[in-house]
C-alpha cells in the first residue's frame, strides 16, 4: 500500500559550504518570554522560537584521563591514520499517522523531554534530516575519504514497517514518500510530498545496530507480551488508539481513558487531531487504515535489511544469525589494519516480564558470552576493539527509577561493575561507542591500575540524535601517534541544511522544542552521577582528542604500521 509516484525525482540539496563544529556551531537563540505550549507549531515563528545564528567553532579538547598519571604527550605527533568513520543514532523515522501513538501524553506533562519521543514539531520531518546528514556524510568523505558508517540503533520510532523502510531507502538514495493512510497533503504540504533521496555514497559500507525503539511499541513496551492484547493489531487498526497514563504505571496500557491522537498531514504544522478524553468523543476516532503500519518482530526487522542497494547487503546482521533474532556481529573494516569493530545488542528481551520501560541496559547469557568471547579473540588475534551498541554503560544513575541505566534484574546476566571489569580486562579495546540519550557524553573508563597497566583503560563516547536538537552525528578518525599510543578524534557535525528546506525547518523546530520544554541545560542533564570525567557541554556539542595507551604486546606490533 506504499503510494508510488515514480515520475517525481526532485530531491532536497544541502547547502554548499559543508563544515563541522571544528568551525561553527549552531548558536540557539535567547528563549522566548512568551510562553506557548510544545503543540502550537504555528505559533514558534510568531513568538522567536527556534531562532539561532551560527557561533564560534568547537575546538577538541585533548583528554589524557586514561593515560599514565606521568604523562604529557607534548612533543607527540599523529604518525598514521588508521581509520576514518561516522556514526548516526536516533534517528527515529516516525509514521506521524500511525494510530497508536503516545502524543496525547505529552500534553499531558508539558515538561517532559522531546527524547521521549511521543511528540514534536519535528516528527513530520525525520526522513529529511536524514537524508541532508546522509548528504553532509558525502560532502565530508570528498574532503577524506571515510572507511564505514554506523547507526547506533532506534533507526525506527516504533518498530513499524514504513518506518523502516523509509530508514533504509534514504540511505539507499531511493524515492521516498513520506506519508501514510490516507497521505494527506501528499500534493500540498511539504513533509508530505514525495521526494528522491540522495543516498548514501555507494563506496561507503555501513553496518546497523538494534535500538530499543527497533523492537518495543514506542521503544517502550514489548508488542506481543504487554497487558495489552491488542498491541500488535492497533498498528494496523482504524482506530485511533486509547489508553491510561502508562508514563507513571505501565498497567494503565488497558484503560481506555484518553484517544492519544494523530498529526493531520493535511495541515503545514502537522496539528494534532483526534486526541483527548474518550468522554469527549461519541464514537471512537478514525484513520484510514495501513498494512505498512504493521509492527515487524525482531527477526523481520533484521531480515529488511537485505533489502537493500547499498553494502554491504545485510548491513551486518549477514554476520549475525538474523532468522533467530541475533542481533550481535563483529567486523573489521580494513584488512591491513587490526582493529576490530563488535556490534553489541544490549537492549532488553522482549519476554523479559519487566513492567517498566524497555530501555535499560541488558545482556542474557548468550550476547554475555559471546561478548566476553569476541574481546578474548580479539586479544589473542593482536586487534584493538571498538564496541558499538545501543544503550551506554555507566553514565545513567543505576537505580530501580532509572530508564536508561544498566537493568538491575536476575535475568540480567551480568552486573554493571562486573562489566566493567570484564571490559577493562581486555587491554586492546579502545572505546565503546553508543546513542540512546540523545546526548554527545564523553566518558573515560580509567584503569584500576593507572600507573602500573593504563591500557586497561577505555573511552566511551556517546552519539547524539538526529532527531532532537543538537541532531547532530560524529565522525571518528583514529592515528596511531609517534609514541605509538592512539588517538581518537571525535567530532560533532550539523547536517549542512539549505534554507527552506524541510531539513531547514526541522533544525528550527528542534530547537524551538528545547525552548519551550527547558531541556537546552546540556551541561547538567549529561552528568546525572557527577562523574569527574564527563566534561561539561553548554551548547550540546562536545569534539575531542582522546588519547588511548597500547599494550607493550600492541605497541611492538603497531610500530610497523
């Protein structure tokens, strides 16, 4: 049921100059003193919501947190570039017609973050984003060639079939249409008309991660083993969906208190319609129904990914065992070069029996033991690592009321500090890269013996989300230095976004969203633990050089390169 109109080819360019937060960054303007709700779309520009100028470039801040206490570094120099490559996360394309969505709720709690995912002046305009960072990847890999590409999960809103697609064929450069049901406005409204994406430069591989929100109903709630047995089939209902304040008890899915609406892509704004108490209504809300809608279980999801025109075809999970729902895989990008890149799924099972939010760090015993054997060969084979997985680790207050930390459960089959120590008992791993938060933390894992063994120490570096201001992604160039430690080189980047175009537009409301909830406090909501090694970041971007000391067992081996 995907609309076609294959007669329109017109895509959206980026803007020409093409540079990173090393040169400028996106300077949101003051926030507005007259206050409007995060709904009232029309009214952003009228009051100077979303308003911002560029500011002054970031430059890196050289980190030597895990490096011998002794050390300086000041005469070294950066020898070989070993590797060069981006990551995106969070990008959460979202069905803004689907009928079982949450966005009542967020009127409900005026203050709750945009993160949440239920509702935003963005929502139309996920595709576009995308499409524009996908172009800005380009731009930059002319300027340096880059090796690879990672997503970092949460690729999808709500586990949805268009929505994945739409994910995909982005990337794939493939004729997008960006709408659902009915495709209201379809000929009218900007987010609404198809359009031919740039695509991905076809020289670049790029390999995916699994989010929390890739396989729970609003990255929240399992589809198929919830309280509510009509989940999985209120994707494909007519009906728009009811139910409690499952925000403050997730037993509350099953009452049908509020319809939580949907946003009418007939209008510019994408107003929210068909929301509000069920006594309100005389009969139950409609949509035009969608089969394209329909939720896709974990194996499925994995298995659209060899769909695909871009490489490589499977986009890892051709590493993985996908029909079992595997989602785990390792890689090397250059064979003449010994780092290894681990893709780590450590969301939660989706029959784990948890009531609360899905989107705690977790391992069961076969992705515990395949990692712990992935870093172990790693060793042995004299590769330096990179994890790269959805959720985190440590940067989350770990408590029974968080969301985000890791699960504090006996399905769970390892502890965070046993993690840790597992993680920093392989010398050769590097960094662990993760979205998840929306944020761009920088974290140093220090070695229990600084002096004596610093390689026992690791770098953990968050990427933001495409979606939620700053939506920025990160590009990764790791040098092997004249001393023979390693440097990795960590940078923010704004898609390079035209004016006037719906990539535009969605910057503008990205940052209006921020105004009007009060989440543009980076600094604090970044560093809930007050880790000393966390580094405050006022404008939401953060670039570094993080410096990593080898192994003797490396530093022997990696003189030759």
């Amino acid at each position: 049921m995907r609309r076609q109109k294959t007669n329109l080819t017109q895509g959206h360019p980026i803007a020409s100059d093409v540079q990173t937060t090393l040169q400028r960054t996106v300077a949101p303007g003051a926030t507005p003193s007259t206050a409007i709700a995060l709904s009232e779309v029309s009214k952003y520009a009228q009051y100077g919501y979303g308003n911002w100028n560029y500011g002054s470039g970031l430059p890196y801040d050289r980190r030597l947190d895990i490096m011998p206490p002794t050390y300086s570094g000041s005469a070294v120099t950066k020898k070989t570039k070993l590797l060069n490559f981006f990551t995106i996360s969070d990008i959460h394309i979202t069905d803004k017609e689907s009928p079982n969505q949450l966005i009542y709720l967020q009127h409900r709690y005026p203050t709750l973050p945009v993160g949440a995912s239920l509702h935003s002046g963005i929502m139309p305009y996920t595709t576009y984003v995308l499409d524009a960072a996908v172009q800005t990847v380009n731009a930059l890999h002319k300027q340096n060639p880059i090796d690879f590409g990672l997503s970092l999960g949460d690729a999808c809103n709500s586990t949805q079939y268009n929505e994945l697609r739409w994910f995909i064929d982005v990337l794939d450069g493939k004729v997008i249409t960006p709408s659902s049901g009915a495709h209201l406005g379809a000929d009218t409204i900007d987010y609404q008309k198809p359009y031919k994406a740039a695509g991905l430069d076809k020289t670049i591989p790029w390999y995916q991660t699994l989010g929390n929100h890739d396989h729970f109903w609003i990255g929240s709630i399992p589809v198929d083993y919830s309280l509510r047995k009509d989940l999985r089939q209120s994707y494909i209902s007519d009906e728009v969906f009811a139910t409690g304040d499952v925000l403050r008890d997730r037993t509350k899915i099953n009452s049908r208190d509020c319809y939580m609406g949907v946003l009418d892509g007939s209008t510019p704004c994408g107003d929210l319609i068909k929301a509000g108490p069920v006594g309100n209504f005389n009969s139950a809300p409609k949509v035009v129904a969608d089969p394209d809608r329909r939720s896709l279980l974990r194996t499925e999801w994995m298995n659209e990914f060899f769909k695909t025109s871009s490489s490589p075809v499977g986009h890892g999970f051709n590493l993985s065992n996908a029909n079992n729902g595997f989602a785990c895989y390792s890689f090397v990008p250059k064979s003449a070069v010994p780092i290894k890149v681990i893709v780590l799924d450590d969301t939660q099972k989706e029959d784990d029996d948890s009531a609360d939010i899905h989107g705690h760090g977790f391992l069961d015993q076969a992705r515990w033991a395949w990692l712990k054997k992935e870093l172990a060969d790693g060793d042995a084979a004299g590769q330096l690592m990179i994890i790269a997985a959805h959720v985190p680790i440590n940067v989350e207050v770990t408590a029974p009321n968080s969301q985000m930390g890791w699960w504090l459960n006996p399905q769970n089959a390892v502890t965070l500090p046993n993690l840790i120590a597992e993680l920093q008992s392989h010398p050769n791993l590097i960094m662990w890269v993760s979205g998840h938060r929306h944020l761009n933390t920088v974290k140093a894992f220090i070695s229990p013996d600084p002096v004596n063994a610093p390689e026992k120490g690791f770098w953990q570096v968050e990427t933001p989300s495409l979606r939620d201001f700053p939506q920025q992604f990160r590009t990764f160039e790791i040098y092997l230095n004249s001393d023979n430690t390693i440097s990795i080189v960590t940078t923010d980047v704004d898609p390079a976004v035209k004016e006037g175009t719906p990539a535009a537009t969605s910057r503008k409301y990205a940052i209006a969203a921020t105004q009007i909830i009060g989440t543009s406090d980076f600094t604090t909501k970044n560093n809930p633990t007050n880790d000393p090694t966390i580094k405050p970041m006022p404008t939401g971007s953060y670039n570094a050089e993080l410096v990593k000391q080898l192994s003797p067992e490396m530093r022997a081996k990696m003189q030759n390169y």
